[in-house]
C-alpha cells in the first residue's frame, strides 16, 4: 500500500518516514517496478482501444 499511496502522492510524512526505518528496499523496487510496468501496460491498453475505435 506504500508504494501504491507514493506512487500517487498521497502518503502521509509519518507512513513514509515509518516505511524508510522499518522497510526492506528490495520490497519497494520491486513493488516499484511492478506498478510501473502495470501503469505503463494499462495506458498502452487505453490508448490502442481509443486508436481503434476511432479508425
């Protein structure tokens, strides 16, 4: 849920800060990765619908 709150910009200072001294950095590259892939993947999916249908 971390990286999902900063991937928008809504995590609060205190979940950071708790995220930066408790946290694995493998666990939020990883997560990192995966959701920017996921984002990059769903506008890929929009963009060609839209491009079809107005072809």
């Amino acid at each position: 849920m971390s990286v999902l709150a900063a991937g928008f910009g809504v995590q609060s200072k205190k979940s950071r800060q708790r995220d930066f001294e408790h946290g694995k950095p493998v666990v939020f590259i990883v997560t990192g990765i995966i959701f920017t892939f996921l984002f990059i993947a769903s506008v890929m999916m929009v963009v060609s619908t839209v491009l079809d249908k107005a072809g």
